[in-house]
C-alpha cells in the first residue's frame, strides 16, 4: 500500500471528498491541516507550488485538488453494475434532497458527483433556511449527506462527461472511465465559478487566485487579500477573511448589489477598503500572485495592490456543457424545465440551479430536487 498524505483545511469540501474516496476504497492516510500548521503549508506550498488545497500526496506523486480521474487510476474504477431506476448526476441540495425522495419512493437510486454539497458548501453563512436561524453552508451540506447516507442510496465521486440513450435506457460516462445505465436521470449539476476573464487568471489559479475561500481562506491568515463580486457571495467572503487578514480590498465592477444584512456587516468592519467601479486589468507575480492592477471605469486611474491572494466571488455559469446538444438550454446555458421539473426529453429531469428556475436558493433546489424524484417515479411507473 502506498504513503498518502493529503493536505486540507478543516471546513474544504474538496478536502472532505478526497479522504472519503480513499477511505471508501480503504486506503489508510495521514491527514493534515495547513489552515492551522504554517510550517506543514509550507511544506504542502513547496512539494505542489500550489497555494490551494486539497494536495494528495501519494508516495512522489503530488495531487492537486480532488482529481477523482486520477485517484480512480490508482485505486480502481468502479465496475458497471445493473440498471438503475434513477440517475441523479449532481449532489447539491437539489441532488441530495431528490436522492432521499427516491429512497423513500423504494426506487434503486444511484447519485455520482465530483463533489457533495455544490454551490452550497461554499456559503460561510446561510441565514435563511428553515429550522436554523444560522449554519455554515458546510455544515447544512453534511447534514443533508448524512441523510443521504442512512437510505440504500449509491454514492459515486466522479463527474459525468457523455449521455447517450437508446431503447429506453440512458448510459452516462465518466471521466474516470466509468459508466451507469439508468431508466431515468435527475440532473443537478449546479454551477461552476465564472472566470475573471483577465491577463494571468489561468496561470495564478491556485497560486494565490482562489475560487474557494472555504477551501483556501485559511491560508492567508495576517495577509493582504482582495475579493472581487459585489453580490451577497463577495460581500460574505470579505466579511469572513476581513477576520484573519491583515486587510481586504472589495473590488466591485460598479456597485454593491447585496441584502441589507450583508452591506451593514460590511460597514462594521475597519479593515475593508471598497474599490467600487473598478475591474482587474492584470494579475502579476512570479512562481505566486503578488499583486494585481485595478481601474477605476468613472475616473480612468489605473492602480496597482500589492497583494498575497485574490478571491473571485463574480457570479456562476451552469454545469451544462456534456448535455449541450441532448437537452434543450436556454440562452444562458441552463436546462430548460416546465413547472415540473421535465425537460424536453422524456425520462430526463432537472432541478437546481442549473435550470431555468429564477431563483436560485439552497431552498427552492431542494424542493425542485423532491419535486423531480417524485416525477420521476410517475414516468418510471408509466413504463
């Protein structure tokens, strides 16, 4: 058996996926948290060159992310089984919540993601879901995967790549190589982070240019950070860091476009400079991210900061591309769905944020994603 040591921060959900695909293929490993151990993020920041975590390490072979592909390489694909009843690609709230609705319906669910919790683990603090004046989007995540977990549910960390159908019965691929044959599918991919779109993005991403404070924040502990977004995401991220960092630059394209609630919390704190009407024209650094350039669209200055980190909170683009072509999309790039949960081909449903559905609320994805389960066993009883 091979030496694993996989780098994390306590509250990463990547992380989390990580140690629970080598547990579940009963891979011993040691565990380290670099949020809390300076020395040892060094040590992960050195073998990886990454400012970002998870980094498996895997005897010489240094992992960066949860790169389900490659830990499926090295540990084994999961064998095709028998066809399922229902497909759910996708474990956010939505995906979760149409899994627990399928147990309960007696059907033969399967769920595979590339990770459990979506969008939602990324929240620092959800105030608006029933039965919790306020939790973490992390911990909401575990409590719905817990229940998840209790029913005879199969869970497989991996992400869909191809969908084909014939006969009735709908095959998805991998891109570790896998393949599930379903009577049905619920999809409920979510969303991924939009890119900034600026000189340098690719190149720092995850050498100071962080698309997770949840994952990352904790790395930049008494450092100097800017947050781009003006919207509840951006505002909450800066909030949070402002507690850690030394100070938090607010970069906005024109104007703060978040709740009440967020913009007086932003007004507490004394170490948030605002930077509004502005956008990152370059990113600079060498082997890591040492600053970057803003301009200011009302006046035309150009200014640059000397920074350690940059976290992009601008907004997201639905999970859609293996799908463009087989399902019918909107203009925006999302699934196409009448009030319940149908798209326009028969035995597929979607729920979530990846769909036409205008709000876009941990809430309103789990009553889609139940809605969805419960259409779905009426197609499937109509076969």
């Amino acid at each position: 058996m091979p030496k694993v040591t996989v780098y994390s921060t306590k509250n990463c959900p990547y992380c989390r996926m990580a140690k629970a695909f080598l547990e579940k293929h009963g891979v011993p490993y040691t565990s380290i948290d670099v949020g809390e151990d300076a020395v040892q993020a060094q040590k992960m920041i050195d073998l990886s060159g990454q400012r970002g975590v998870p980094v498996t390490v895997i005897d010489n072979e240094v992992i960066v992310g949860f790169d389900a592909q490659r830990l499926n390489e090295l540990f084994g694909n999961e064998e095709p089984g028998d066809i399922v009843d229902v497909l759910i690609i996708g474990a956010g709230p939505a995906g979760l919540t149409a899994a627990v609705y399928c147990a309960r319906k007696s059907l033969r669910a399967k769920l595979i993601s590339e990770n459990i919790g979506g969008q939602a683990l990324e929240s620092w603090a959800i105030e608006n879901y029933m039965g919790y004046r306020m939790i973490t989007g992390d911990e909401l995540m575990k409590k719905f995967e817990e229940q998840v977990r209790s029913q005879n549910i199969s869970l497989g960390l991996d992400q869909a790549s191809d969908i084909s159908v014939a006969e009735g019965i709908f095959t998805v691929h991998t891109v570790s190589g896998a393949e599930y044959r379903a009577y049905s599918i619920i999809f409920c991919a979510g969303m991924k982070p939009k890119k900034l779109g600026v000189e340098g993005e690719e190149k720092y991403l995850g050498r100071g240019l962080s698309v997770c404070s949840t994952c990352d924040g904790p790395l930049y502990r008494n450092k100097e950070v800017a947050v781009v977004g003006g919207g509840n995401s951006a505002l909450s991220t800066a909030i949070e860091m402002s507690k850690i960092t030394k100070r938090v630059h607010l970069i906005v394209r024109s104007t703060i476009r978040a709740d009440d609630i967020y913009i007086k919390l932003l007004k507490e704190q004394n170490n948030i400079e605002l930077h509004p009407n502005s956008v990152i024209t370059t990113i600079q650094g060498d082997k890591f991210l040492t600053g970057i350039s803003i301009l200011n669209k009302e006046t035309g200055m150009e200014t640059h900061l000397a920074l350690d980190g940059v976290f992009a909170e601008i907004g997201w683009v639905p999970n859609t591309e293996f799908v463009r072509g087989f399902i019918d999309l909107n203009d925006a790039g999302e699934i196409i769905v009448d009030v319940n949960c149908h798209t326009n081909v028969p035995g597929i449903f979607a729920a979530g944020d990846v769909t036409n559905v205008k709000g876009k609320q941990i809430i309103i994805a789990s009553g889609e994603g139940a809605k969805a389960a419960l259409e779905a066993q009426e197609y499937l009883m109509r076969q």
